[in-house]
C-alpha cells in the first residue's frame, strides 16, 4: 500500500516540478510588444485582402459591366447606380468599427480594400488573361468618398448626419472625382463621320457579350428638357438615394455588430 500510493505522489511532484520550469513566450513587456507587431503584420494583410475580395465579388455581382467597361461609364447611370451600391461597405463595416472600437474607419478601409482587389482583378483577369487593354477595363476610384464618409463621422459622432451629409457627398461627387481617369477615353472622335468617344471606339473593337447602346438611347430622353444638365441631376437623385441606403445599412450594420443574437445561438 504505501509503495502504491508513493508513485502517483512522484509522478504529480515530477508534473509540478516540470510544468514550473516551462516559461512563457511572452512574459515581459518587449516581448508582448514583438508579439502585438507580429499579430498585426500578420492580420492586416489578411483583413485587407479579405475586404478587397468580398467587396471586389458583391461589386461584381450588383455592379458588374457598370465598372468593367470604360464605355459603360455613362453620364446618367453610372453615377447613379455605383454609389448606390458602394455605400453598403462603409455603411456596414464603419457602424462596427465606430460602435465597438470609437474608430471612423469603415468608409477608407472598404474603398481603399477595393481598389486594391479590384486593380488586382483587372490587371490579372481582365488583361493579361483576357487580353484588354488596361485603360479600358480600369476600376474607379472611391477612396476620396470614402474619406469623407469617414471625416464626416469622426466630426460629428452622429449617424444621422453622417448620413446627411457625407452619404449625400458619397453619391454626389464620384463622377466629378473619377473624371480626371475618364477624360482621356470621353474625348469626341469622328469615326466615318460619326461623332463618337474613344470609349465606344475601344467598345466596337473589343466585341463582349453585352454592349451598352442604351447609353446612346437614353442620351436622347426627356431628362434633356432640364437644360441639357444631365450629370448634376444624377448626382442629386444620387446623393438622395445614398442617404436612405447609408441609414439602411447601418442599422443593420449595427445590429449585426451586437453580440445578444449570437449568444442566442450559443
């Protein structure tokens, strides 16, 4: 009995002896420091590419040919309907980043993520796969608006002028800042004595499954009748539009930002 009861007694006193001798990794501030830096080389990189991709893939399937074409890139729709998409991403992301870190980051994090995935998307599948030129399939640019949502935040603390006023900029002003990537490819040509783009010239030369001769439809409707102001107007009714889907998103940002429905599940 007593050699029996001593060998558990041992083998717990050797486990202690042992386990007292293990010291941790992390054990004083310098080495908790290296540790934080080596975590956020790490996860930011993973963080930007995971918002590039899932941003880049809903662009795809709500934008799509809106952004992939240069001659796509009309006066009245365009400006229309990206904004009214984009908005989502700073929407969702900035109501999680401002309600649980105070951080005003949602609208620069998701466009400037888009733009990256989205450069990488047209470079890679767009021209060297497919063959286009990059200047007709580049992406726009939002990370000017998305600044803005962002600053608009951060001054006023306030969802509902955030909303007011950053999301009614958010879908203002995208054409006025794209326009000096634009530009180049709006330039009127004569092509056998038709007054063309050098957009719709690149488009009759790289034939795609779709082509937007509606673009030439609707040139001629009746919103012409307000003094030949097309631009303008869409970025009003865009900017309006915007306000309602940045107040949509964030609440359901904010709700899905709460943990009382995920410790329902658990």
């Amino acid at each position: 009995m007593g050699t029996d009861s001593s060998v558990p007694q041992n083998s717990l006193g050797s486990k202690e002896s042992a386990s007292s001798t293990v010291r941790s990794a992390v054990s004083t501030p310098e080495e908790q420091l290296i540790a934080f830096r080596n975590i956020d080389l790490v996860s930011v990189p993973i963080i930007v590419l995971l918002f590039g991709g899932i941003t880049v893939f809903l662009s795809a399937v709500t934008v799509g040919d809106w952004d992939y074409w240069m001659d796509w890139r009309d006066r009245r729709w365009w400006p229309l309907v990206v904004p009214f998409v984009y908005i989502i991403f700073p929407a969702v992301v900035g109501s999680f980043t401002w309600n649980k870190l105070r951080l005003p980051l949602g609208g620069t994090a998701t466009m400037l993520s888009f733009v990256l995935g989205a450069w990488l998307s047209r470079y890679f599948n767009f021209h060297q796969f497919a063959g286009f030129p990059l200047g007709f399939v580049s992406p726009s640019s939002h990370i000017a608006v998305g600044i803005v949502i962002d600053a608009t935040l951060l001054l006023s603390r306030s969802y509902a002028i955030t909303g007011f006023i950053g999301a009614f900029i958010f879908g203002a002003i995208p054409y006025a800042v794209n326009w000096p990537l634009f530009a180049q490819w709006h330039v009127p040509i004569d092509y056998y004595h038709t007054p063309v783009t050098v957009a719709d010239l690149m488009g009759y030369e790289y034939i795609r499954t779709a082509i937007p001769e509606y673009v030439r439809i609707i040139e001629e409707s009746t919103l012409r009748t307000f003094g030949e102001a097309v631009t303008p107007l869409t970025a009003v009714f865009a900017g309006f539009v915007c306000i309602l889907n940045y107040y949509l998103w964030v609440a359901i940002g904010s709700y899905l930002s709460e943990s009382r429905w995920i410790k329902k599940l658990i």
